[in-house]
C-alpha cells in the first residue's frame, strides 16, 4: 500500500480502499467529494491503480499497470472533465459513452470511467449517466468526482458509495509542502498550510503561483475589510478588479473560502484559523451565512456579465446592509 501511505491524511477513506481491494467487492460507482486541491482526482486514480494493480501490496505503484494509470496513459482508465474540448458531459457524448461501456478491455478485465467535477452535469445528463451508473456490465467502473454532492442527483446518489475527502491537518499540509518545495522556508510552509486550511493543492498553487497569491492575499485583506465595516476601503480594493472578470471570480471564490471557514468556525467544525478570534467575534453566524449568500449572488452576476464596477458597488452595499441590519 505505498502509494496509499504517500497520500496525506484522510485514513479512514484509505481504509475503506483497502477494505473494498482486499475483499474483492469494489463498488461498480465511487463518488469522490471535497473542496478543489484536496486531491480527488489523485485519489480516483489510487482508486483505478488499486484494482488494476498486478503487485502483492495494492497500489504497488511499480508495476506497468500503476505506472500507466498514475500516468494517465492506461488503455482501460478515461478520464474526462466538463471543461474537455469535445463536450463530453454532453447528452450525445454521454450516450456514446454508455456504448463504448460494452466494449471489452484492453488488457484486463475491468475497465475505469473516472468523470471529474460532476456536479457541473446538467439534470439531463446526468440523467443520462444514470441509465449506465444503474446496471453496468460487469467489468465496468465509474469514479465520479464532485465539490458537493448537493448538486448531484439523488437518483445518483443512491447508486454510489460516497467517499469524503478533507483537507490535512496544518503541520501535516506544511510537511507535505516543504518535502514537494525543500529550498521554501518551514515558516513560509507552515503560514500557507494555515492561510490554505490544510489544503494541499490550494496551497500548492498559491506557492507556486504569485498572481494567485495576490488574488489570495486581497481576499484575506477584504475578509478583514469586511468584519471591520470598512466600506470605502474595501470598494476600492474592488476596483482594482475592474476589466478583470477572471481575477475578480477568483478573488470572489477564495472570499467565499474564508467566510465558510469561518462559519465552520464558528460552530466548531474546523479548527482552521482563517479569521483570528478578534475578526470572528465582529459577525454573528447569521451575518456570515448571508455574506456567503451576497458572495455566490454577486459572483452570478459577475459570471453573466454584469461589470465588475457594478459587481463591486452591490457587494459593497448589500454588505453594508447585512452588518448594520
């Protein structure tokens, strides 16, 4: 189980792998949940590699199976994404799909469908997915990945077995980030395993990615902003976004992270520092639950075009009425 012991945390997910690989009864569908960067597609590919594996300890990650799947280059292991260029979660490609299910392997005998981001199917299609996710041919398997299952069917939901994956504890993030990155600084490691929540892959990307880190930065910088009641400042703040519809989703998006942190927080769901204690104490549950509702509605607005200047003003005004209200 090497491969298994380099995945970070999550051990009782990892158990149930083991448990499904030694028993010999994995599930024909896997639905992978978390946030973004806490490693489900990795995870999917653990999952394949587990069940193709030709070595004594399940995933070996040595023998030409592991190798290819890890790889993404294995005959019997698709991998598709909604942003693909041939539109795959769309109803006729899904339809060619459940066709290309009867096809027998290549080198084996199962066969890995791995769907990521599910949750960005319409109803249609993942009606559609259903009618396979339902009766299968017995050398077929589906891992399906999502952020929430909220969002996906509950038709589907009945057919899956559901795994959860969380971000790491802190000290394990800044571990994993110093061993991937030896010349960074242990400090610098273990400040962005705590600005991340533990989030390996977030925490990756603003690491390695300095326009990201801004975006990251201003958005930690708005959140204090925000629990300050300083209007004027954060509108200008703001306004450095106009003209950057792109920069301004994202920084909305890591906005929205701290607030549901904090809300999690706040209900002791999370020992996850994103708000100081001083900051947290200034908003009431209620007030954060209805910031995450002026977030994910400006963020609808920015998506469907309406300027970031007129997307900025809203957010600053329906703030300002949720904090004084």
């Amino acid at each position: 189980m090497e491969l298994l012991n380099q995945f970070y945390a999550n051990e009782k997910v990892k158990q149930t792998l083991v448990n499904f690989i030694t028993d010999g009864r994995l599930p024909h569908a896997v639905l992978l949940e978390g946030e973004p960067g806490v490693g489900k597609n990795h995870f999917a590919r653990l999952i394949a590699a587990s069940s193709l594996c030709s070595g004594e300890k399940k995933p070996c990650g040595q023998c030409r199976n592991c190798r290819l799947v890890l790889q993404d280059t294995h005959p019997d292991v698709m991998l598709l994404s909604p942003d693909g260029a041939d539109k795959p979660y769309s109803v006729h490609a899904l339809r060619e799909l459940i066709l290309s299910c009867y096809v027998l392997p290549n080198d084996g005998d199962q066969k890995f469908y791995i769907l990521r981001n599910v949750h960005e199917m319409s109803e249609q299609a993942q009606n559609t997915l259903l009618k396979i996710i339902e009766e299968p041919p017995p050398h077929v398997f589906f891992i399906l990945t999502c952020q929430n299952h909220a969002r996906i069917l509950p038709t589907i939901l009945s057919r899956v077995v559901t795994l959860t994956l969380w971000p790491c504890p802190v000290e394990i993030c800044a571990q994993a980030l110093k061993e991937r990155n030896p010349d960074t600084d242990e400090e610098e490691c273990l400040r962005l395993a705590k600005q991340s929540g533990g989030n390996i892959g977030r925490a990756l990307s603003v690491l390695q990615d300095e326009h990201l880190s801004r975006i990251v930065k201003n958005a930690q910088e708005a959140a204090q902003l925000i629990c300050d009641g300083k209007e004027f400042e954060l509108l200008c703040l703001l306004n450095g976004y106009n003209r950057q519809k792109d920069d301004f989703l994202l920084f909305l998006g890591e906005l929205r992270q701290i607030f549901v942190e904090a809300l999690r927080q706040k209900y002791g769901a999370s020992d996850k520092n994103f708000l100081p204690g001083a900051m947290l104490n200034r908003i009431s549950a209620l007030q954060t639950m209805r910031i995450l509702d002026i977030i994910d509605k400006v963020s609808g607005e920015a998506a469907q075009n309406v300027s970031i200047s007129l997307s900025g003003a809203h957010l600053c005004s329906a703030l300002q009425q949720t904090l004084r209200g």
